[in-house]
C-alpha cells in the first residue's frame, strides 16, 4: 500500500469539539488527540474520523512544526553553545512565539499550548537539575505511563485504543454500561481494537527501550536525535497502521449501526423518509390554504 493518507469515506460521523496537538518530541503528550477547529482530529481520535489522513492525525503542517522545532532547536542551541540556560531561554522564547502567532492569527491555542506546557515541563526539569539529559526525562515517564495504561486495559480485556476512539467517535449519551456493550459486542471490531492497542504499546516501549539507556549513558547528542526520530515519524506509522488494523471492521460497524438506527445518525433511508413526509405535510398545508382563498388572494371565511 502506498505511503499516502488512506481516505475511505464512511456514513455516521457525530462533530468534534475541540482542539488538540500532535504527540510532541519529548514524548507522549497529547497521544490521544481531539480535533481542531475545522473538525480534523489528531492523535488517537483521528482514527475515529470517517476521513483518515496521516497528516491529520500528526497535527497537519503546522502542528508538526509546533511539536518538532522547540526539541530541534534545543539539541542544536544546546550542542553548538554548551550553555544550557541559553538554551532554555531561546527555547521559552519560541514557545511564546508560537502562541502568540495563533492569537495574532486569530486562531485557537488549545493545542499549541498543551504542546507548550509539555515543552515548559521538559525545560524546567533541565533547568532546575542543570542537566540537558532532564529534558527528555518527562517524555519518558509519559512513554511508560501511557504503556502501563495500555496494559492494563489489555488485561481487563477493554483495550484502550477502542475505549479512546469509541469515546470520540460516539460519546456514551445512553449510558456507559450500553455504550461499551455497543462496540464490545462486536468480535471483529474488538479483535482490530486490541491488536491496535498492541501496536500502541509497542511504540511506547520502543521509545523507551532506546531513550532510557541512552539518557543514563549521558550522550545528549545521541539521545536528542534518536528522540526525534521516534517522535512524530514513529508516531505517523503508528498511526497509519493502526488505521489500517481497525478502518474495515469500524467501517462495517457504522453500516450495523445505521441500519439498527438510520435517524440517530441523521443518515439512510429513514432520514430520508421522514424529510419526504416533512415535504408532503408542508405541500398539504399549502393546499388547503389554495382551497380557502379566492382568486383574488383573498382569504375566504370558514364555515361555523
């Protein structure tokens, strides 16, 4: 398959409200994602979207840019001056830079300051130890919170991946209890969620399994650059291939849905049916009132 955003359309979609980033290079934040304010999810909750773009689900252009540059720039200031609170100045400053840009812009900063706030963490906990190394210690200890998390969803048998994207894709309005019932229910559907899950769990160790040795092995260099690399890129595959894994079995399940339910998702041919009874009544109405008037336009008195 081709390395392009998948795009396979399906019926059911309910809107989003609200915006988020992308996962950052320091670690983990902002893995589960929203949407933005033109409705494209990012994260997790993009693999809810009827529309599924690889682009999307990292924050598109710009979120990229937002979670990458603030890491890039503090291995290279931090490399070519060996001045760590140099670094932490330029790099606060460029984060203010960016909210300030959305503001100038007009534009919502929910998820330019979550990525923010994740990057302020990372510099103060350099800062305050006045080691470089401390940077990416809070992107690790998210990388192992969000894998024990994973884990123990898969042991309870509700994979977290599902909970998350059932959860964007059709919060539980009717109830927790038939909401789970809803998706758990359905074998295929629950199998892609857990195999994705899987998927999820693996990114996180990975991360870990690399950035730990390395930032016990005090090489800064070495660590800011495989970090990096298994920020947002790792990110973007994982995300493709979790699409991939649960895209066939979400798509046949909204169809189930649809036919159980046409209205309550404003779609198929009981949405249909009742805008052609709407037409009909309103057409009556507009009868009657022919009837009751004369040529004249006038309204003719009723019969008591």
């Amino acid at each position: 398959m081709a390395d392009e955003p998948s795009h396979t359309p399906m019926p059911g979609e309910r809107p989003e409200v609200t915006d988020a980033g992308t996962t950052d290079s320091a670690g983990a934040a902002g893995a589960a994602g929203a949407a933005d304010a033109s409705g494209r999810r990012s994260g997790i909750a993009s693999l809810a979207s009827e529309d599924f773009s690889v682009i999307d689900s990292i924050g598109g252009v710009r979120g990229v840019i937002e979670s990458v540059l603030p890491s890039l720039v503090f291995l290279v200031v931090f490399l070519v001056t060996r001045d760590l609170a140099l670094t932490v100045k330029v790099c606060g400053a460029l984060c203010a830079l960016e909210v300030l840009a959305r503001l100038v812009q007009r534009q919502t900063i929910t998820g330019a300051l979550s990525g923010v706030v994740m990057m302020l963490i990372c510099l103060y906990a350099a800062y305050k130890s006045n080691d470089a190394r401390n940077y990416y210690l809070p992107g690790c200890i998210i990388n192992a919170v969000w894998a024990v998390a994973l884990l123990a969803s898969q042991a309870f048998r509700a994979p977290g991946i599902g909970l998350i994207v059932e959860f964007v894709r059709r919060p539980p309005a009717d109830g927790v209890r038939a909401w789970y019932r809803a998706w758990h229910g359905d074998a295929a559907l629950l199998r892609a969620y857990t195999v994705a899950t899987w998927v999820w769990i693996a990114m996180f160790v990975v991360r870990d399994a690399f950035q730990v040795p390395l930032y016990f092995s005090g090489n800064v260099g070495v660590l800011g650059t495989v970090t990096l690399v298994l920020g947002v890129p790792l990110f973007a595959l994982v995300c493709w291939v979790s699409y991939l894994i649960i895209g066939t079995p979400l798509h046949e399940h909204r169809e189930r849905e649809i036919e159980r339910d046409p209205e309550a998702n404003g779609t198929g041919r009981g949405a249909e049916d009742s805008e052609e009874s709407e037409d009909s009544e309103e057409s009556e109405d507009l009868e009657g009132r022919k009837d009751l008037t004369d040529p004249r336009g006038v309204e003719e008195p009723r019969d008591l």
